[in-house]
C-alpha cells in the first residue's frame, strides 16, 4: 500500500515541479484564468457525464478525475505562488463551517427526532 500524500507534500512536489523552469509560477491574475479554464473544463466533463450533452464520437475520452486533478494542480500552484499553506487555509474554513454553519444543516443523527 502506497503512503498518502498530504497537502504540503504536493505544494512541495508542485514547487519542485514549477522551479525547474526560468519562468517559474505564472502571475496570480493568469492562475486565476487558468482556474477558470480547468473548472470550464471540469464542468464540460460533469455535463457529459452526468446532463444530457453527451460527448461526440469524435472527442477525446477524459474523466471527471482527471478535471479535478487538473484544477487541483492549478489551485496548488496559485497558493504557492501567493505563499499560503493551503493545510492551514483548508483548517481555517473547516472550523467556519463547524462554528458558522454547525445548525444550518438537518444531521443524520437528527432524522426522526420530531416524527413521533
């Protein structure tokens, strides 16, 4: 069984990707339509997956893994490039949802309380 990776490990593995190359990381404003690009791309794949636009015979096969991991790479890189640890970033919106959100959503544990 291979050893899971964590967050910071693929900020380091994309940091040691990027800076074999003179140009280095794109500015934020071209991460930001790279994003864009991958999520378009990502939702294209949903579609044909899921909607009701099937792919033509003559497009390429790609998967919904695929996109994601592609949109991943490109949030990983704008968070390096910024300096952000996005463990952290990651930490900091789960505890929001735990302290922000925490009644907003109908719990599995509470289905059936009030039908008696």
């Amino acid at each position: 069984m291979s050893e899971q990776k964590t967050l910071d490990h693929f900020q380091k593995e994309v940091d040691a990707y990027i800076g074999q190359f003179k140009e280095g990381y794109f500015s934020p404003l071209a991460l930001t339509a790279r994003l864009t690009e991958e999520l378009g791309e990502l939702a294209r794949e949903i579609n044909h997956y899921y909607g009701e636009k099937k792919k033509k015979p003559t497009e390429a096969e790609k998967t919904v893994q695929e996109e994601l991991g592609d949109l991943l790479f490109v949030v990983i890189c704008m968070a390096n490039s910024l300096h952000i640890d996005l463990g952290q970033a990651l930490t900091t919106v789960l505890d929001k949802f735990q302290t922000r959100d925490k009644d907003r959503w109908t719990r599995k544990t509470d289905e059936g309380k009030n039908e008696r």
